[in-house]
C-alpha cells in the first residue's frame, strides 16, 4: 500500500509539474489553474465577451451550464484597468458591476498580452473554487487567445485511482469576444436593457453616508518636534456633525452639519462636486482619495477586496534624519453601513455629539 501512495504521489506532482507547449497550454500553479494563450496586443484583446463555455464534470458526469441553468454572462475589456460584468441564470436575477483587471504580459514577446485576470472587489475568496459561478467575485487569471478572440481557463482537481491520477472534476470557462465595445452597449443590446452608469471600482463601496470624524491633536508631538504649527487640528470640535451624502456615480453629495458654537443652525448643501482622484502611489499600491476641506482623505483599494469603507487624513511631523515620523493627528470619514434615512443619521450623531460633551 505504502508503494501505491508513493506512486499516485510521485505522479501527481509530475502532472503538477507538466507545462504542456500544445496551444501553449500553461499549468500556473501546482495542480491550479490552466489556460490557452496566444499572446495578443492591448488592441487584440478589449472588447466585449461572452460567455460561450461553462462546463463542469463531477465524478465522471459532464454538465453544460449554459444550457442547464440559461446562463447569460459578459465580460467588458478595457485598456485603462478597468471594466463590466454582468450575469444572469434561472436562479439569480441580472446584475452587472464595475470590475478592475490585471493584465499579465507574456514571458518573451513583453509587448503582448497573454493573460488577464479581473476582480469585482467583494471577496477575499477565490469564488471559482468547488461549484461557485463565474464572475462572482475574485476570478482565475484567464488565458488570452488572439486567434480565437477568447479568454479561457481550466480547473482540474486531480484525484489518484488504480488507473492512475485523473481529473475527477474539474471547471472549463470560455469567453468569445463579440464586439469591440469597452462600453455597456453591446451588453445593453444582448440583453434588451439600458443600464445606468455605474461609479468607478474605486468609489463604489464609498456610495451613500460618509461620517466624518476630527482627531484630537497630540500637541505633545507637535512641540517636540519643533513643529507648534502642527499642533492645533482646525477641525477638532468643530462640528456636532458633519455628514456627507456621497453619490459615486456622479462624484457629487449633499452635505449636513452643524457647527458647535451655541447659535449654529443645521446647514445642508446640494450637489456638491466632490473631486475624486485614482492613482498609483509610488510603492505600487492602488490609492483613491476625496477631497473635504481643501485635503485629501486617502486609502488603499485592494484588487481582491476593493476600497475600505473609510478615508483617512493623516498630518504626521517632518521625517528625522532616520526616516522615521510619527502622527500629529488624523481625520477621517466612514461610511455608514445601515441604510438609514438622513433624519436618523443626524439625530444618532447628535446623540453620539451629546454624550461626549456630558463625559467631558
């Protein structure tokens, strides 16, 4: 028996091992994805897909899922890092989202593509693993084919038999470019619907109620470190609240607030433009930052997990001569994560703003 095991072992991490040139077939991870490639430019690859195979086996069974559950799916490419999915079957209503891609160059011709892999940013899961569907979350990285305009990729699950190691199950996923479109209107075509915009990847999860928060200064810091300017946060016990009502659609929001001097009144502003901007910071990381107060509150956007649901601002002292700062004090917003009307949103932040002035 011990013979066996060894057996099945040693050829299961040889098939692990295998890189198959045919159709350069690619096996990226020890028994993991595969795909096809033939290698593309940027120009080749963007565009609108369908999905055309969904095929799952299971224990020797092959199942269509296309045909099974009427799935409809569709993949939209853009240049920029950024695109659209949307699905629909018998058991789940149509939805489409914004999602980010990564694009893999291929390993000799640097100036092709050979592989992307795309993200809606609402897990921490790989969704595609047992008998998840595509496009619900954090997607395998695909294989890009030029000559059949398709992206692709395979999920074996190798089980070892008396035959020898074969796949007992496995996923196979293609997806046939059928238009050049980066937009949704070959999506909206196919499927007989007008889709409204949608906000950036970036800001979609920042849509609706943003609480502000002013952070106590450490004047301590400030003064040791010869910076007094530092030392007095402008906005500290400025407010009683100060929410803001964000639309990421349209990068506009309605703000509300009261200040805390004894005759401030409620305010509330309409539709004001809230300038948003993506970029890449200088060690590599997504950064989306909104701007409230002429300052930037900033945070990090995850490619498998998309943007936190808050932003910060952060003033810090001078870098010594080592390098190293240390926090004056820090705003931020968070984003409510209730559905409440506005009435309540500012009466449970008056109630917060009343206890603490009773603890004090």
């Amino acid at each position: 028996m011990k013979n066996k095991t060894k057996f099945f072992n040693s050829l299961l991490t040889t098939i692990c091992a295998v890189v198959v040139t045919l159709t350069s077939v690619l096996l990226l991870s020890a028994c993991g994805t595969m795909y096809h490639s033939k290698a593309g430019t940027m120009e080749d690859m963007v565009g609108t897909y369908k999905l055309t195979t969904y095929t799952q086996k299971d224990d020797g069974t092959e199942v269509n899922r296309i045909s099974q559950w009427h799935v409809k799916a569709y993949l939209v490419v853009g240049a920029d890092g950024h695109g659209y999915y949307a699905y629909q079957d018998d058991n789940t209503p149509f939805w489409y989202d914004t999602v980010l891609i990564n694009y893999n160059h291929d390993d000799t011709e640097t100036e092709l593509y050979k592989s992307i892999q795309f993200s809606r940013g609402v897990t921490n899961e790989q969704h595609y693993i047992d008998h998840q569907k595509p496009g619900n979350g954090y997607e395998a990285v695909m294989g890009f084919n030029k000559n059949n305009k398709t992206f692709n990729y395979f999920i074996p699950d190798y089980k070892p038999t008396m035959r020898g190691v074969v796949p007992s199950y496995y996923t196979d996923v293609v997806y046939t470019k059928i238009s050049n479109k980066t937009d949704l209107t070959t999506v909206e075509s196919e499927t007989d619907r007008t889709l409204p915009a949608l906000p950036k990847f970036e800001t979609k999860t920042l849509d609706g109620f943003l609480i502000f928060t002013a952070g106590m200064p450490n004047s301590e810091v400030a003064e040791s470190a010869g910076e007094p300017e530092k030392a007095n946060n402008p906005l500290y016990d400025k407010y009683k609240y100060y929410i803001v009502d964000f639309d990421a659609v349209t990068e506009t929001a309605d703000i509300y607030y009261q200040l805390t001097t004894d005759d401030a009144k409620p305010q509330h502003q309409s539709n004001v433009p809230i300038p948003v901007n993506v970029y890449i910071d200088s060690d590599g990381s997504r950064k989306v930052t909104l701007k409230f107060f002429d300052q930037d509150y900033s945070t990090t956007v995850s490619f498998v997990n998309g943007t936190p649901w808050y932003l910060n601002y952060t003033v810090w002292t001078n870098p010594d001569a080592q390098g190293s700062r240390t926090e004056v004090y820090g705003n931020s917003f968070g984003k409510l994560s209730t559905e409440s009307s506005i009435e309540d949103v500012i009466a449970a932040q008056l109630e917060n703003y009343n206890q603490s002035q009773n603890q004090n």
